[in-house]
C-alpha cells in the first residue's frame, strides 16, 4: 500500500486567528481533492513547542517542516538579497485592500515570488493579509501630520517605521512589544500603531481613546512550502496543493476583512473615536513621507515600482 505524503504545516497564531482558521481550510480542502494521497497536520504556534517564529523558515528549508507563513518583512532581515521585498513594507504604498491584494495576486507578487524561489529553498504558494496598521492615541483625533506634532509613539525597532513617524512630526520610541505594551499603560508614550486586532489583543484601546484609520503599513505573510518536497511530488499532488493553497488565502482575506469591521463597531460601541482619513487628509501624510518613497525608488528602481503601480 502506497504511503501518504505527509505535510506538516506550521505558524506561530493562536488556534482562533484567521491564519490558523485559513491553515485548516488548506488541510480540508487538500485532503478533500486527494483523500488518502495526503496527511496533512496543522501546528498553529510553534511557540507553544519552545521555538522562535523565526525558525519556522529554517525548519520549511530544511524539511523539518513541510509548510508554513511568515511576514514577508522578516525575510528580507534575514536574506538580505531578497530586498526587494521592501517594498511591501513601504509606508502608504497601498490605498486599500483591495489595490494590496491586486498588487500581491499580480505582477508584483510573481516578481517577488520568483525571486523569493531564486535565492531560497520554498516554494510561493500566495500571500495572506496580515491587516493595515492604524494610529491609536489618547491625546486627541488625528487628520493630519500636524495633530502628531511631539506626540511619543511606540514603534517597532525598524528603520522605515522610525522614519516615517520622525516625518509625520512623532517622537518615535522603539521599543520591543512587552516594553511598549508597558510604557502604553504607564502613559510614557502618548500613541502606538498596529493592526486593530492586535491594538485590542494587548489592551491598548483601556488607554487610548483615539484611533486614525491611517493605514499607513501594509503586512503580508507569505505562503511557503519546501521546494525539493514540492518538486518531487505527482503533477496531481502539486496542482492540488496550489488549489487548495488560493482556497486558503481567499479565506484568509475574508476572514480578516469581515474580523477588522466587527472590531470597529466593537470599539465605537465601547466609546472609542475612530477616525477615517478623507482622500485630501491622506494625501497630506503621503507627501510628508515623500522622501522615503523618492529614496525607495532610486534604491529598489524604477521598475519594480512600475509593477506595484500597474496593480
């Protein structure tokens, strides 16, 4: 009897979030296309086992691990010939949803995905959404860069976040997420930024009163799976598996659409102020950050732009 082909698929999200639900989807739907050809397991935090997040992509590499999702920022840390991946972390650089997952299911995204295969051991299967990072304050309403002008605003310790906040008139604090979350609740800084989901995760809205839906940075996590693994398998098997895997990132993207409405009506319904940037008021932030994008564009070139503004 012909033994399964074994896929062991990995993240580091808790059993609820809309990364594990899409992983489930991708294991019923792969064993519902292939039945017994295929054994999937799904490992939703591989914290919960004593690693880093970070060693899911040594682990993919290595065959450890068959499969799994990883912030697309992080790479580009950790294989410094994969920068063209910057792009996706640029600030303002996507309008909507919409115009992300456009760019991400275009051009872009098999520009970056044969790059990603080029240089690394995976194989791209897609990218899922990691949410739009939004401005939360308890200071007061913000529609322009002027209302940040001397507000302290916890960051992540990342050289594109520190500058464009230092653009927009902030003082940036960079600091690890245990010491933000500190200095949010001692009120040692004034604001902090971050998906709505993590915003209300860590609490921050029982001390920030204010948000701007600023959508400033875009997070993406690709869709990796063991390149040797991959290729070694049936043309069946393959197709199935890349079916399956755009099943998952469809839901993925409905999930964490339809989870970031049902917040903000949570949060205006507990008495948050939650502010939409008019198309004049977002283009004041887009030019204040003008340099990082001019200094992007002369670094990246042209032409990889050119794919982005295709989308």
């Amino acid at each position: 009897m012909t033994q399964p082909i074994k896929i062991r698929l990995a993240g580091y999200s808790p059993p609820d979030s809309t990364h594990s639900q899409a992983s489930i989807h991708f294991k019923e739907s792969l064993e519902k296309r292939l039945g017994n050809a295929v054994d999937v397991d799904v490992y939703w935090n591989i914290l919960d086992f004593g690693y880093r997040a970070d060693d899911l992509l040594s682990m993919v590499e290595c065959g450890l691990l068959t499969m799994c999702y990883f912030s697309t920022s992080y790479l580009t840390n950790l294989f410094p010939e994969l920068y063209q991946l910057e792009i996706i972390d640029l600030p303002f650089v996507f309008e909507n949803e919409e115009s992300a997952h456009s760019a991400l299911d275009g051009a872009l995204g098999k520009y970056l995905t044969e790059k990603t295969e080029e240089c690394i051991g995976y194989r791209v299967l897609g990218y899922w959404d990691n949410g739009f990072r939004q401005l939360t304050n308890l200071l007061r309403p913000v529609r322009s860069p002027a209302d940040l002008e001397g507000m302290r605003i916890r960051l992540q310790p990342n050289e594109v976040h520190i500058k464009t906040f230092e653009l927009l008139g902030a003082v940036p604090v960079p600091v690890d997420l245990k010491e933000g979350i500190e200095k949010i609740v001692s009120h040692d800084v004034d604001a902090q930024e971050n998906p709505l989901a993590n915003t209300v995760t860590y609490g921050v809205t029982d001390h920030h009163n204010h948000i701007a839906m600023s959508a400033h940075f875009f997070g993406a996590r690709g869709l990796y799976i063991h390149k040797e693994s991959f290729d070694s398998w049936p043309e069946d098997v393959r197709l199935a598996v890349r079916d399956s895997a755009q099943e998952a990132i469809q839901v993925q993207r409905d999930l964490a659409l339809s989870k970031e409405k049902a917040l903000r009506v949570q949060l205006e319904e507990e008495g948050v102020n939650v502010v939409d940037l008019t198309s004049s008021e977002r283009k004041a932030f887009v030019e204040a950050i003008k340099p990082i994008l001019d200094e992007a564009r002369t670094r990246l070139g042209e032409d990889l732009f050119s794919l982005l503004e295709k989308s």
